[in-house]
C-alpha cells in the first residue's frame, strides 16, 4: 500500500477512509503513520477510525496524545465493549472459526525435529552453563 500510495497508483481522494487495528501500537515511525500522513496529503476530508483492545495502553494519557498525532485524529472516543451500542454491533457479527489442519511433508517433520533437539541442546547448555535458570 506504501508504494502505490507513493506512486499514486491508489487515487487518496476517492479513498473514503481509514480504520487501524491495534492503535496503541503506532509510533511516528510506524507504517500506520506513514500511510495516514500520505493519505492526509492527497485525502483532507476522509476518515480515519483507529481501534484498540487495550483500554490500559489508551488510558495512560502521553500515549493516547502520540497515537492521536501520528494518525491525525482530531479527537477521540472511547467505547467499552458492554456499551449498548457496540455490544449489539457485536452480537449482530458473529466471528466464524474455521481451523485447518495441513499435515507436515517428510522433509518438514526432519526439520522440525532437527530444531527440537536444537532447542533441547541449547536448554541443556544453558542449564549447564548457569545453574540458576530453570
């Protein structure tokens, strides 16, 4: 997305928004940051959502003033998951879980093997070397 972004092979004015996962992840060099600055260039009136599953890292108020910078957002809302309103739009999309089982070929069960003695080797170095670790 960065390079058509900066070779504008994607048109940021018919763009309509953005939303971020993870916000309090972004720092002024992330990629997220990145995007949403050259978005901001070609895109002054789009959105830009940003959520977070961590309230702790949003509650500590240096943090959440960066992520508001480095993603441009001019305020913010905080919506609890037992609120009315985000409990329905929960309720109302329920995740379906598919699990796939993709058996390992001969030569990936060597591989795996080779770095399970690998691990048991240098664990029993380790443990050799300083017997304090456990």
């Amino acid at each position: 997305l960065v390079i058509d972004l900066l070779q504008g092979r994607v048109p940021t004015d018919l763009i309509t928004g953005l939303v971020f996962l993870n916000a309090h992840f972004v720092t002024y060099i992330s990629v997220e940051s990145f995007i949403t600055r050259l978005y901001r260039q070609g895109n002054k009136t789009g959105f830009i959502k940003a959520l977070s599953s961590s309230p702790t890292a949003i509650a500590r108020g240096v943090q959440t003033e960066q992520t508001m910078k480095h993603l441009f957002l001019p305020k913010i809302h905080l919506w609890p998951r037992f609120h009315v309103s985000v409990s329905e739009a929960i309720d109302a999309h329920k995740c379906e879980v598919i699990e796939l089982h993709i058996p390992l070929s001969e030569s990936m069960k060597a591989v795996q093997t080779c770095l399970v003695e690998l691990l048991q080797f240098c664990t029993k170095e380790l443990k050799r070397l300083i017997p304090s670790v456990d």
